[in-house]
C-alpha cells in the first residue's frame, strides 16, 4: 500500500508510515474546534469511540503514547510509591525514566519470557509499605505491554491477562496496559480488544504504529480516572487546540486499518522464516507472533547487517550488538519482503 515515492524498503518500526491520500482527505474536511476548551468534534468523536470498543466509560487524546503511559502512572500514584512492569517493557527501557522524573514513583523489574510476565512473578514483585516498618514503598500500579515490543511483539493470553488484574486488584493496586498496538494483539489472537482489556482500569492505545496514523495516541478509562487525566495532560504540555485534524487520521485508522493488520502479521512471519533457514541468523520463531521480527546474528556484527541491508536498500534498526529488529506495516508489500530476505540472503 506505498503511496509516496521511495526505492527502500523501511522496516525500522511502524511509526515511519505516513498517511494515505484518504486519509489526508480526512484531515482536510476534518470539523474541528479548541479541544483544551473541550469543543473539539473530531477529537470528542474519536475518544467514545475508542471508550465504546474497549468497553470503557471514557478517553483522552494526548499527543504521544510515552505520554499516554506517563499520565496513566501519575493519575495511579502518588511519589513515592512503586510501579510494577516486566524488565524490558516500554515504559522501563524507552520512556526517559518518566515513571520517576515526573510521577516520584521507583519500579519493580518483573522477568518475563519473549516479554511476558506470569502471575506469580507479578505477585512476588508487590511491595506495600505498610508491615514493613517504613522500609517498601507502596506498590500502587502493575503495567502490563500488550504487545510486548521487546518480548518480539509478543501477545499475552488472555488468562495470564486476567490473573494479573486480579492479582494486582487483590492487592490493591490499578492495573494499566501499555496497548500501544493492542488492536495487533487483538487480531494476532482472535480476541474482541473490549474483552482482552476487560479487567484493566487504563489502556493506552496508539494510533501512529499499525494503524498508520502520523500522531497521536488514547488514553482510556473510567470517568473519574479520565477526569483526573485530563487535568495531568494539561501540566505536562498535552492540551492542543484545533487537534480534529490529527483525530481525524485516528478515525480513519480505526476504520480502515485493524482488520488489514494480518496482512503485516503474515509477512513477518515469512521473512522471519526465510531469514530463520540462513546459516547466519537465528530467529526465535515463537515470538514472531505479530508485526516484528529480532533476528540473532553472531555476536558484535549487528551493527555491519544494518550497514550491509542498508546498501541493499533495506533499512532495520539494532536492538543490541547481536540482535536486529524489522517491522512489517502497511506500507510494506510483498516484493518488500521478498527484497529484504535477498538482502539478508546476501550476507551469507
């Protein structure tokens, strides 16, 4: 579906989309207004419109999903207090250290396997302050990644879902999901979005990965949770005002772009298994669950494969010095993939 002039072929995340010419026909007619004033149509539509998918009361459009998560975790705590999340989750590894800097919260590192936390870990990980003579902080929030970046864009199952939110309910924290590409988890498992997030009080859902979105990202949950959101997003700089022309974009997201994310699902799959049968790569091939592909290389050359795919007009991204990652999306068609299994090919 490339619609703009380029001879690469760039997998370096879903975020290099950029809007079909529908959608830029969308941002044109948008109808819009100040939102921080609250009269925003396109921004109001937008939000009940994911509030009603994901079966919650109500939603809030911010600019980024790092924001998204920073305004869930500051709505959920107080400083002081301690946030739960699995080792390489997005909002320990790529989020500035927000959970500390502006909620005063510290973390508890839960380990997970392809980036998928168990129950019991996360019960384990819960510290309150209370019986502890003063020395825990009070362990308030439990984050779960759906998908899991790191973990490979991992999927968690849906009963490993719900006994997390039970366990984290039962022990009286909130229960967040980083949903930044839930609606890929939805279609890589089968399973209606309102459903996988049923038992989480605040999910973050970001329109500028699969969806192909340019900007912008939901923050969704009860009323109350909403309100006090609303008022964070205003102090960390996320009120915009004629924001209907970037809603927009996440409406006709939501419209035309959960059903086709199969299509990115399936090929990832195939260059993960083309590039799995090389000699010099290695692909854990369970983890390729949905739109991302790491592939192993020997040890201390990940940084010679992006410059030998770069020659070869296949653009990747390193995740340490023997991993490299590819991200299928929508602009990404099938002679795309093929193109780059040639270009790994040719290292061999």
């Amino acid at each position: 579906m490339r619609e703009y002039p380029s001879n690469r072929v760039d997998l370096r995340s879903d975020t290099v989309t950029q809007p079909t010419a529908a959608m830029r026909g969308a941002m044109q007619n948008a109808v819009v207004g100040d939102d921080v004033l609250g009269d925003d149509q396109t921004v109001i539509e937008l939000q009940n419109r994911l509030a009603e998918m994901l079966g919650k009361e109500a939603a809030l459009f911010v600019p980024s999903g790092t924001m998204s998560n920073a305004i869930a975790i500051r709505a959920h705590t107080n400083p002081g207090d301690e946030i739960v999340t699995e080792s390489t989750s997005h909002i320990y590894v790529y989020e500035g250290g927000g959970y500390a800097a502006l909620s005063g919260c510290s973390v508890a590192l839960v380990p997970g396997k392809l980036g998928i936390m168990t129950p019991e870990d996360v019960a384990k990980a819960i510290r309150k302050g209370d019986g502890s003579l003063g020395h825990f902080p009070n362990g308030s929030l439990v984050c779960v990644e759906n998908t899991s970046n790191r973990g490979g864009g991992t999927c968690y199952p849906q009963e490993t879902l719900d006994a997390i939110a039970k366990i984290a309910h039962d022990n009286d924290c909130a229960a967040h999901m980083d949903g930044a590409r839930l609606f890929n988890a939805a279609i890589a498992t089968s399973t209606d979005p309102a459903r996988i997030v049923r038992d989480y009080d605040s999910v973050s859902i970001c329109l500028s990965k699969g969806l192909g979105a340019p900007v912008g990202s939901v923050l969704v949950g009860s009323s109350d949770f909403i309100a006090l959101a609303y008022r964070w997003r205003k102090m960390f700089g996320g009120g915009m005002r004629q924001a209907g022309v970037i809603a927009a974009c996440g409406l006709y997201a939501i419209d035309n772009n959960i059903d086709r994310l199969s299509e990115d699902h399936e090929r990832a799959h195939r260059l993960a298994v083309a590039v799995n049968s090389l000699s010099n790569f290695e692909v854990e091939l369970d983890s390729v669950q949905s739109n991302m592909v790491f592939v192993r290389t020997l040890e201390g050359i990940a940084d010679n494969v992006v410059e030998h795919l770069t020659s070869q007009g296949v653009d990747i991204l390193t995740i340490n010095d023997s991993v490299v990652r590819a991200v299928t999306h929508l602009h990404i068609t099938d002679e795309d993939i093929k193109r780059a299994i040639s270009a790994f090919s040719s290292m061999q």
